[in-house]
C-alpha cells in the first residue's frame, strides 16, 4: 500500500513537472494566428494530463478512477499529436522539441498500463 502511494505522489510530481516544461515550450510558439492555436491546444492536453492524474489519485470509486486515467492516456496522445506537428512544422529546433515528445510517449505508455491493470 506505501508502495502505490510513492508510486502515485512520484508520478503526481512527474506530471507537475512535464506541464511546467510545456507551459514554457508553448510560449516560444510563434505569434501567428497558427501558433496560438497549437499553442493553446497543446497547454491544455499537456497540463490536463497531471490535473486529471491528481484528481484520479482522489477518485471516488474504483470506476470513477478507471475513468480519469483513460482520460490522462487521452491527454497524453492528443499532447504527442501537437508536439508531432510542432516538430513537422519546425517552428522550434527538434532538439527542443524531441525531450517533451519523449516524455509525453512515456506517459502514454505508463497510463495506457494502468488503465489496463485496473480490475
């Protein structure tokens, strides 16, 4: 039981962080009327994942879990798309780019297994 709760505040703190990091990426988006658009599109998907992996963490039933973890592995896909056209689009060097897609596919996997194991 201590183990999960180490598991869940770690990953809690992980989240939080990748967030931070695609605030911060976001804002070097281009001006353009296209760049805000993937700008706000990418800032939600990406900080959605941690608050709706926070609000799992106090989730009412085991459904209601279930349910906010599916939508973490949701957000974290739909993050990899934006990241994905920001590197097709080359409006940052994929170097900058290429660590938060990293991540982001890291997320994905991990929620997409949790999802999975919840009986």
């Amino acid at each position: 039981m201590e183990e999960n709760r180490e598991f869940a505040r770690r990953l809690e703190k992980r989240t939080l962080d990748f967030s931070v990091r695609i605030i911060r990426l976001s804002s070097q988006l281009p001006k353009t009327t296209e760049g805000k658009v993937v700008r706000n599109q990418l800032t939600k998907a990406g900080t959605s994942i941690g608050a709706n992996y926070r609000e799992s963490n106090r989730a009412r039933s085991r459904a209601d879990f279930k349910n906010k973890i599916r939508i973490c592995e949701g957000e974290a896909a739909e993050t990899q798309y934006w990241l994905e056209i920001l590197m097709q689009m080359e409006w940052l060097p994929k170097d900058r780019v290429l660590s938060e897609y990293d991540e982001s596919c890291e997320l994905l996997a991990l929620f997409s297994t949790i999802a999975k194991n919840i009986k």
